[in-house]
C-alpha cells in the first residue's frame, strides 16, 4: 500500500508540475468543468420553479443525488477511469508494450499513467453541489453516515468495473473511440431517483448494471432512506468488479501488441 501511494504521489507532483507551465490553462480547465458540472442541477432547479418534480423527491434531495453522483465521478475520473483515454491512446500509437515491461500490475501502471489532475475539477462542483443540498436538507446522523460511506465506496467500485470493461474492449477495437460516450448514456440513470423509471427497469438498473449506485443509493441512505435491496446490489458491484477484472485480464492476453 505504501509504495502504491508513493507512485500516485510522484505521478501527482509531476502532473501538477506540468500544468502548473500553463496556469491560465488549467485554471480555465477546471472553471469550464464546474461550469460544466452544474448545468444539469441548473436545468434541475428550472425544472422544480415550473411547479414539475420527481414524485416523493423534494429539489433538495434530487439536487443531493446529482452531487454525490458527481462527486464519485470526480473521484474515479483522476485516479482511475483514465484508464479508458490512456489504453486507447496508446495501444493506437503503439505503445502500450512499454507498460508490459514495467516491474508491477500492467493494470496498476495504466492506471497511475491515467492520473488526471483536471479532473479534480469535479471534486469541487461535487462537493459544492452535495454541501449546498445537505445545508438545505439538514445535516444526517452518524449512522446515515456510514451507511453511505459504504454505499459511496460501491459506486467507485462500480465506475472502476466499467472503466475496465470499455478499456479492455480497446484492446481489440481500437477504433471505438466513443466509449466515453457510452458510459455518458448509460450513467446518466444514476443522477435521478430510481423511483421515476418503471419496476423492470429499475432492477436492471441495480441489479444487472448498477448504475443507481453511482448516485441514487448512497443519497438515499444519507438522507436516511435507504432503498430495499440496497446490501444486494452492493454485492452485485463486487460480481460486477470481478468480471471487469477478468474481462480485462482476458482482452489483455488477447493483445497482438504495435506489431499484431
């Protein structure tokens, strides 16, 4: 563990060293993200002034939802789902056979390769949007707190599993470079309440791909409503992860390398 901290904290220095060349640049990066980011809670609050709503979800509590949802994103995107960018990168140029001779994890190296400090840009509208909420909702109690402690590490789970299913795909097609699209329109469910989709959708979209954990669950027991079947979706994120790991793992031995 110690030495996995390290790797990350000299990849963080060195990445932060290199955008530091160019602040205005990066701090334009990071206030078009947050712009970004609050778009769709923007729209949200227009959506409730209009007298319509999400039925047995107050703004406040959706506003909550949309938040962690981002905040999770802003978690995964630096440490980890960059994955996905840095595999297509360089199995298309050619280079991914550098990582193979490196003396660690191939997924570990791609993964601290991927660290994204502008990503953190996310962190921020995240926690503004979340803080916002919980300041108009009340504060939860120690309980609510674990429960979504545990439910929050279930959507990083959750995000890391599909990073390695779109970045082991590319392995094999390096041509779809709309991956990132798919993930958008797929994890889009995860920033609304479970409630509003229909019975048949709504276990699909916690048990079978579940997405209601990125955002809906972990608010849902912080505002001291935790969802039936909450603890049964956890272990599908742990099913969920194993697959991506041996999804990944299976497309990686399957690599023909820059001269296949």
């Amino acid at each position: 563990m110690r030495s996995i901290l390290a790797c990350y904290r000299v990849m963080m220095k060195t990445k932060l060293s290199e955008r530091m060349a160019y602040r205005a640049d990066f701090l334009i990066t990071l206030l078009m993200m947050l712009i970004g980011d609050l778009l769709i809670p923007f729209f949200m609050v227009l959506l409730y002034s209009t007298g319509a709503s999400f039925p047995g979800w107050t703004l406040h509590e959706a506003l909550l939802i949309q938040g962690i949802f981002t905040l999770a994103k802003g978690i995964a995107f630096p440490f980890f789902f960059g994955i996905v960018s840095t595999t297509l990168y360089h199995v298309r140029e050619g280079s991914f056979d550098i990582f193979l001779l490196k003396p660690r994890s191939v997924l570990f190296i791609t993964a601290v390769n991927s660290f994204s400090i502008d990503d953190f840009g996310r962190v921020i509208s995240g926690g503004i949007l979340t803080g916002w909420a919980l300041s108009k909702l009340g504060m939860p109690g120690a309980h609510e707190w674990m429960l979504f402690a545990a439910l929050f590490v279930c959507s990083l789970i959750v995000l890391f599993a599909i990073s390695l299913f779109l970045s082991g795909m590319l392995f094999k097609w390096v041509g779809s470079s709309r991956v990132y699209d798919v993930f958008d329109s797929v994890s889009m469910f995860g920033m609304y309440p479970r409630t509003i989709f229909s019975k048949t959708f709504q276990n699909i979209l916690t048990y079978l791909l579940p997405v209601t954990m990125i955002g809906f669950l972990p608010a849902a027991s912080l505002l001291g409503r935790p969802v039936q079947g909450s603890w049964v979706a956890a272990l599908v994120c742990l099913v969920f992860l194993t697959a991506g790991l041996t999804y990944w793992n299976y497309m990686l031995k399957n690599y023909t390398s820059a001269g296949g």
